[in-house]
C-alpha cells in the first residue's frame, strides 16, 4: 500500500475513534406547544428518549451509594460508591456540614471514583458550624433546585479566575437569596422562613464577612435558603404550579424550556428520558418559586414554540470558552450554554441559561454584580486589581433605583496582607495567578524542578579496589585512609582478613543508609512541591508561592477550584 493510502487510512481512522468526542451531530429539538399556569410557560422537548441513564445525585445519596462531604481544607468533594455514574446538576442545593451549599457546575461522576472535588457556593452565610444533630463533614441534596436565575449567570460569568472574583460571584449568590426572600415574603404575605428555627453553636465568626456584605439587605434573616424554601406556605403555594405540570410521562420527553411572564428563563434537555423524570420534580419546583417570586404584573405575550426553538439553536451556536470543571460552555446573546458529557465524549445534560433580563429585576443587587463582572470593573477599579480578601458592598443609591458600589477589605489577618503584597508583587511581574501561566512561566516552573532534582538526586560514588591478601575488597571512597592502608600494607605486617572485611562492610552499609536516608528526603520534599500545587494559597505558604512566581511549580498548571470565601475558617 502507497504511503498516501496508509496516511488517509490512519486519518479515517483516527477520525472514527475520537470523532463522536469532538462532535456531537446537531440536535433535532422538538419543541412542544406551551402549557400555561398563571405566569409560568412550560415548553417540552422530546427527543427519541432511549438510552440508559445515570443515577442522580439524589438518588445515589439517598441508597448509601455516593456521599457529598468537606474535610478541614474547605474542599467540597463527591464520592461514587455504585457500579453507574452519577450526575450531578447545575444548581444542586445541599444541606448539612458547617453551611449548605449549591453546586455551581454540573459533573458526571464516574463509578467508584473516589473523592473528586466539587465546585460550589455557600448559600448560608450567617452560619460557620453544624447545626444540632447533623454530620458537620457530609451534605444531603433537598428536593428543590436554585431558583434564581441572575445569581446561575454570577457564577456562569465569563470573568478573570481571581480570589476577590469568587468573592464577587459568591456576593452575588447571597444577595439573589435576599432578592428571593424578599419577594416571595410580597407574594405569599408570610416571611419566608424554615419551619423550625434551627440551632447551632454560633461563633460569630462569618459576621465579619457576611454582615458587612449584606448590610443593605430588605430583612433580618439568618437562616439558610434551602431550609427557608421548606417554608410550608411556599410549598402550598408552589403545589398549584407542580399538579398543573405534573403530567410529563411521555416516553420521547426529554427536556423542558421555561418561561415566565413571557421571557425565557431556563431549559434543561436530557439524553435520555429516564434522567429527565428523575429530574423532574425539582426542576419544577424551581420554576414555581421563581414564578411565585416574579409576580404577574409584568407579564408579556407568551413566546411561540418556533421562538423558543430559535432560543436553543442561538444558544449551541455561542461562542466557546474554556471550563475548569471540564464542562463545554458557550456564550451568546441569547443564553449561556452549558453541556455536561461523559468520558467518551457523549452529552449527558444541556442547560440553557438565559441572558435577557427583564425590567423589574434589573434593579436587583445581583444584577448590578453581574453587570460588574462583565465590564471587569467595580467602582472605578479593574477586577483584575482587586486584591484577595476584597469585598464588594452594595449599597442602595439615594434615588433607591439602584445600587453603588465600594470595596472593603478586612485587615485582621497578617497572613493575608502578607498574600495580597505578594500577588501583588506577582502581577507586578507579569504574573497571573490561580489560572496558571505562560509558556514563559513554565519554562521557569521546568528549570526549578530539574535543580530540585539534581540537588536530591543521590550521587554515584566512585569506589577504591583494595587488595588484602589474595581478595579484592570495593570500598567507597569516603574512606580513602582505610583503602590506602589495605593498598599499601607491607608484605610483612598480615592483614587480618576478617577485620578489613568488616571495615569494608561497615563502610559500604554506612554509605548505603546515607544515599537511602538522601532518596527519602529527597522524594518527602518533591512530595511536599507537587502538594503545594494544590493547597490553598491562604497563608504564609500561599503568600510565598505567589513570591516566587512562575519559578515555583504550583503557579504553573495549578488545579483552579472555586474559591469560597464564605466557607474559610
């Protein structure tokens, strides 16, 4: 065969193997006449509905077969027990450990995988430990998803991965549950709190950070979303939205774009039909209080089916950035789309997230964060200078119409000016931290881990070849006097065999302890380097890390995980 054929037949080859993980055929949506209840507009999206499907994340708790916990290092992480992978969404609420929590990227966890880390916001600020007679290191998914879509496109945003932006998108989830709050309490007439009052041992400790953040809020509450969102006049009130939607059994229903007061608000389409009903209920809950929160003054026509199907296909046509979390995300002006896929490369989930804001929630605080973070400047500062511990603190203008910002930074931890200087002193330099570097950057981090290791490295010692008697004895030559006097003996003077052996020996196993007791440290310090990649710069080790730039090995290549300011204790 010519060796054009051999080439062609490799591309075709290559081509069959990795082509369903770079592209997936186009989507044929087919998007249903909308049912209406009050102001909420349900779109269906069938599809052919076949293929096995994954565990939910609820399912999977529920059974024993997965577990959501956090350890001392405020690292969130889910672990698959089952033989099937299990998925977990975009907007999941969790409960337990010192704060509940909201998941704010949506993964596929393979089986038996391990503690595999994972991304979310604290949706509890005015609790820092584990209320009475919960597991402070586990969580549990509620039967309700995040039902505030602004506060999904704060942490959706296309925004620098920089410590005080986390500070801002974790502001704005805060600010989005006071929005929520405050008008379900409107609507509904009751403040929106938990059925019970839930007790723990109060520290104190998030005032100093939820206070001063949230100073401005429309009321006094302290207690968590998702036990506000069990609040049973809200369910009552959400029951007339679940039982006019409740029917969603069709075999080829896979997904569902929603509508409220006539503007797109989410879609989330599902491989299979079988994830979709598992899904289900708690999309739908979501959207009910969503509803219930937005009222029906402000409703418009409602969106023909041929619109909404114009929604999704501008949607998948956005522009692609890059994800931490590995999900594919586009954005347009219609929407950011998210799609979650299996290892080789299969879709498993597609959320749509729309980006029209309508009039009346414009003027909410997590809309003005939103507007910040995709200008890249709050208060006449560019976000990329925002140093770690900055917080943004919305405050009402006189006018009451809008919100102004400041920015406020905490100075009771030395550690931590200790950071800011030397990020500073980084970025200075051309630096960038917490998404990695250049190419620059990791010629420099390559340099430092080739000294490291020809300073650890064990070195070969040359040895000496003694003669005593008729026996050739290898000593390493360290000792050099003892060879010499083996070497040059007079003929007269005998030489113990036994003796010089034994010196031989203990030469050779002292020589040999010392290069074992060198390899050890050697790996424990390279060991201590590959971990300092992943620790969280948060104190003096973090402080020199950003010091030394690109030249140490955790500024290049670093795992980026979500930064929750909330949760450090």
């Amino acid at each position: 065969m010519k060796t054009s054929c051999r080439l062609t037949a490799s591309f075709v080859a290559l081509a069959a193997l990795i082509g369903p993980a770079i592209c997936d055929p186009a989507p044929a949506y087919r998007v249903d006449a909308p049912l209406a209840h009050d102001n909420l507009s349900v779109y269906f999206v069938r599809g052919n509905g076949g293929g096995a499907a994954p565990l939910t994340l609820d399912q999977a708790v529920s059974s024993g077969q997965a577990k959501v916990g956090w350890n001392d290092g405020a690292a969130f992480t889910v672990e698959n027990f089952s033989d099937r992978s299990i998925f977990v969404p975009f907007g999941t609420l969790l409960t337990g450990g010192l704060q509940d929590q909201v998941t704010s990227v949506s993964l596929l966890v393979p089986p038996h995988s391990g503690p595999m880390s994972l991304a979310t916001f604290c949706v509890d600020p005015f609790r820092s430990t584990a209320r009475d007679n919960e597991d402070p290191t586990a969580f549990t998914p509620t039967d309700t998803m995040f039902p505030n879509r602004i506060a999904k496109l704060v942490m959706l945003a296309a925004a620098p991965d920089l410590h005080a932006v986390g500070n801002m998108r974790q502001a704005g989830v805060w600010w989005s549950i006071d929005s929520t709050r405050a008008a379900l309490s409107r609507a509904l007439g009751v403040a929106v709190e938990p059925p019970y009052q839930p007790h723990w041992q109060s520290t104190g400790f998030q005032d100093h950070i939820a206070n001063p953040v949230l100073a401005a809020r429309q009321s006094p509450w302290t207690t968590s979303l998702p036990l506000a969102l069990a609040n049973p006049v809200l369910r009552q009130a959400e029951q007339t939205y679940v039982d006019a939607f409740a029917d969603a059994s069709a075999e080829d229903v896979t997904g569902a774009v929603f509508a409220v007061n006539g503007n797109i608000e989410d879609a989330e389409i599902y491989q299979s039909h079988a994830l979709f009903a598992a899904m289900w209920p708690k999309l739908l809950r979501a959207q009910a209080i969503a509803a219930l929160a937005a009222g029906s003054e402000n409703a418009q026509a409602v969106p023909s089916a041929e619109a909404v199907g114009a929604f999704l296909a501008a949607a998948e046509a956005g522009t692609a950035r890059e994800s931490a979390s590995g999900t594919v995300l586009r954005d347009s002006e219609a929407a950011v789309f998210a799609e979650t896929r299996a290892r080789n490369g299969a879709w498993i989930n597609r959320s749509f997230v729309a980006t029209a804001i309508a009039p009346y929630a414009a003027a909410s605080p997590e809309a003005a964060l939103l507007a910040m973070l995709k200008a890249g400047e709050v208060g006449g500062r560019s976000v990329k200078a925002l140093r770690n511990r900055d917080q943004v603190v919305l405050q009402r203008t006189d006018a009451g119409a809008g919100w102004s910002a400041t920015i406020q930074t905490p100075t009771e931890d030395v550690l931590w000016q200790l950071q800011e200087l030397a990020e500073a002193s980084f970025r200075a330099h051309g630096g960038r931290t917490g998404t990695g570097a250049s190419l620059g950057s990791a010629v420099f981090s390559l340099a430092f881990f080739a000294m490291l290791f020809w300073l650890l490295m064990p070195r070969r010692r040359r040895v000496v070849i003694a003669r005593a008697g008729h026996a050739r004895i290898a000593i390493p030559d360290r000792h050099p006097a003892v060879a010499w006097r083996i070497a040059h003996a007079p003929r007269r003077e005998p030489v113990r065999r036994a003796v010089v052996t034994m010196k031989a020996f203990a030469a050779i196993l002292a020589a040999s302890f010392e290069r074992l007791l060198l390899s050890a440290r050697g790996l424990l310090v390279l060991a201590k380097r590959f971990a300092s990649a992943a620790w969280p710069r948060d104190g003096l080790a973090g402080a020199i890390a950003c010091h030394l730039g690109p030249a140490w090995p955790g500024n290049f290549g670093a795992p980026t995980r979500p930064l929750r300011v909330a949760t450090r204790k």
